[in-house]
C-alpha cells in the first residue's frame, strides 16, 4: 500500500499530464489546419469569381464558416479570427460567430487580383485542468493559454 501511494500518485499525476499537453497539442494543430484552410478557401475565390457569369465570390461569413468547419473541435466562443488584405481595413470576428452574417466580399477589390497577398489569422483560448492538480495552488482554477495560428498566401485566381 505504502509502495503505491509512493509511486501512484506521481504516476497519476504524470498520466493526466500526458493526457492535457496532447489535448493543447491537438487543439493547436487543428487552429493552424483551420487557419491554412481558410486562407486556402478564399485565394481560390478571388476576381476570377466575379467576372462574366461566374458566381463563386465570397463572403466575409463564407470565409468564417470555412474557418470555423475546418476547426473540427474548437468551441467558437473562445475562437477568433482576423482577416486582412493589403489595402482593406481588418475584418474582426471576435468571436468566430460574430461574422456568420457579414455579406462584404473578401477579400475586397482590388486586394482580390492575382497575387495578392492576403492573411488569415486567429487565436484560441486554451483552458487546462492541468493546474488544478498542482499541490498548494489555493484557489482551484482552469489554466489558459492563447494559441496563435497565422497564414498568408496570394490570390491564386
């Protein structure tokens, strides 16, 4: 018994590490997937999409949406995503959600010409139970951590 306790309890303690970093891991691999994809989604969309007939623009809430699917497991409200193009203002969705109705084009002309630059980037507030296990921490509480993901990439049409 007196074995166990000895090695037990740090052994626990060392499982439920394990088991939290590769949570934080896996949630900021999936932010920078979301954020590549995103990035991805709208260089494929840009002034080739609005001549003669076609039809395939999108949106600020397009490229939101594409963001947040790509996100497989990350709650919106602690995600946020910033959009910008090289003479546009920023576009803030603070949350995610806040742009699900926003029908500006992005990017906007003429930041949507082949080869321009434009950059999707976003933030993930991290909350592990980690700390919680942490002898003598007084008050018990959720650690965060901010993950950040950037991309940039040109307009390919």
């Amino acid at each position: 018994m007196l074995e166990f306790t000895l090695v037990g309890i740090p052994l626990i303690f060392l499982l439920i590490s394990t088991f939290e970093m590769s949570r934080g891991m896996w949630n900021y691999q999936n932010l920078a997937y979301a954020v590549r994809a995103g990035t991805r989604y709208a260089a494929t969309h840009g002034v080739g999409c609005t001549t003669g007939s076609n039809t395939c623009s999108v949106t600020v809430a397009n490229v939101a949406s594409a963001v947040s699917t790509a996100a497989v497991g990350l709650p919106a409200a602690n995600f946020n995503i910033t959009l910008s193009s090289a003479t546009a203002a920023a576009v803030n969705c603070n949350p995610v959600s806040a742009c699900s109705s926003n029908s500006n084009a992005w990017p906007p002309s003429p930041d949507n010409t082949t080869g321009k630059l434009i950059n999707v980037s976003a933030n993930y507030t991290f909350r592990s139970a980690l700390s919680m296990l942490w002898p003598g921490a007084g008050k018990v509480s959720f650690a965060t951590f901010t993950f950040v993901a950037y991309s940039q990439q040109p307009m390919l049409y």
